[in-house]
C-alpha cells in the first residue's frame, strides 16, 4: 500500500498530465526534475539521474 493520500495522489497525477505532451501516459525524463519540483520537492541533480532523469532530451521515456 501506498502512505500518500487521496489529495497527494491527484496531486501527482495532475503534474504528469502537464509533463505528457503527447497524452501517452509518458513523460521525457529530461522532465523529471520540473516534474518533482512541480511537487514542491527539491530534488538534487544527483537524486534526479538516481531516479532515471537525463540531461538531454529524447533519450528515455518514463
């Protein structure tokens, strides 16, 4: 089971919705670090590459 909320969730959803271009449930993992911060997190490069992020664009779908 999952320790976030109803509201939490929504949350998340509703910020990879803004990140999914092109409406195909993915996002560019070059986005991951605006997505995370869109969550009010504030993540380190580091913590974003551990996570799957990239520096260029096109490189990998998440």
């Amino acid at each position: 089971m999952s320790d976030l909320s109803k509201n939490d969730v929504e949350r998340a959803s509703f910020a990879f919705s803004i990140y999914d271009f092109e409406g195909k449930g993915k996002i560019d993992a070059f986005n991951l670090g605006d997505l995370l911060r869109a969550l009010n997190s504030n993540p380190t490069l580091a913590t974003i590459e551990k996570l799957g992020g990239t520096k260029k664009k096109g490189e990998k779908l998440l």
